[in-house]
C-alpha cells in the first residue's frame, strides 16, 4: 500500500524559534525535557508540524497496510498540559504510573499539567520503556519497514 500522507510531518523549523514563542514556564520545561528526551534516545529534536517536539523518526505500517513516518518519542506543550507522545499503550505501564504523579493518560499520549507535578525519574524509565517496546514490537510484527535515522540508544 502506498504511504499516506500524515498532517503532522517533521519540518526544517527551528526548535529554538519554538520554545522562543511559548510562555516562560512552558519554555523551561521544554528545556528541561530535550536534553532528557535526547539521553534516552539518541537524536536531536525535530518539530514535527507547528508543535510537537519529536526524536528520531520511522516508517511504520499499520495492520491495515497504510504506512506513516512518526517519531519515536516526543512532547508537546500545550496550554492546558504537557502531552506526551509515547509509541506505546500507556494502559500496559500501571506501576510507573502509580508512581509517576499526577497525570491523565490515553493510549499513546500522556498529559500532565506541569512538569513539577511529576516524578522525572519515573517519566524517563517510561519513555525508555516505550521506545524500547515498540521497537521491539515493530521488529517482531514486521511493521517497521525502515528506519530514517540511525539506531536509537535505548
């Protein structure tokens, strides 16, 4: 099946211009989660479309055949709350969410109102997880077709 087109793709734009245009709060806590997001993976911050902070980036291809380019990891910082995108179901990772703090959560994406308001420490152990899951799910399942960058560190 051909590639779909995805709305959200990775830019040229400029990471510092972004964090230049939030609210002083939200832009510390940018800077506090790219160096960590970096450790864990291994690749510099790209903006994928006009918000969303992502690292590294593959093909994967859904059950039904259609193929999308998505990051491996990234954050966003929206007004009401951080979102992170994890490639992972979150549901699966109930005792670091027990322990992470306060925080809601969908499948793939975990919301938190600031960064303060939960453990970091816990946060790294889940995104590392994350990655690493879904890397190993997409090699099992044959859904990662090729990666664009190189190996991540996880």
């Amino acid at each position: 099946m051909a590639k779909a087109q995805n709305k959200t793709v990775p830019t040229d734009k400029s990471i510092d211009l972004y964090l230049a245009g939030l609210e002083e709060n939200r832009r510390e806590e940018a800077k506090r989660l790219i160096p960590l997001f970096q450790e864990i993976i291994g690749y510099p911050p790209v903006l994928w479309g006009d918000s969303i902070v992502g690292f590294g980036q593959f093909l994967v291809v859904s059950p039904s055949g259609r193929e999308v380019d998505w990051c491996l990891a990234g954050f966003a910082m929206r007004k009401a709350a951080i979102s992170f995108y994890l490639s992972f179901d979150i549901s699966k990772m109930g005792a670091y969410l027990e322990r992470l703090g306060k925080h809601s959560h969908g499948k793939g994406c975990l919301y938190v109102k600031k960064l303060s308001d939960v453990d970091v420490n816990v946060l790294k152990e889940m995104i590392t997880i994350s990655v690493k899951e879904m890397l190993k799910w997409s090699e099992e399942n044959g859904s990662m077709k090729k990666r664009t960058t190189s190996s991540a560190k996880v």
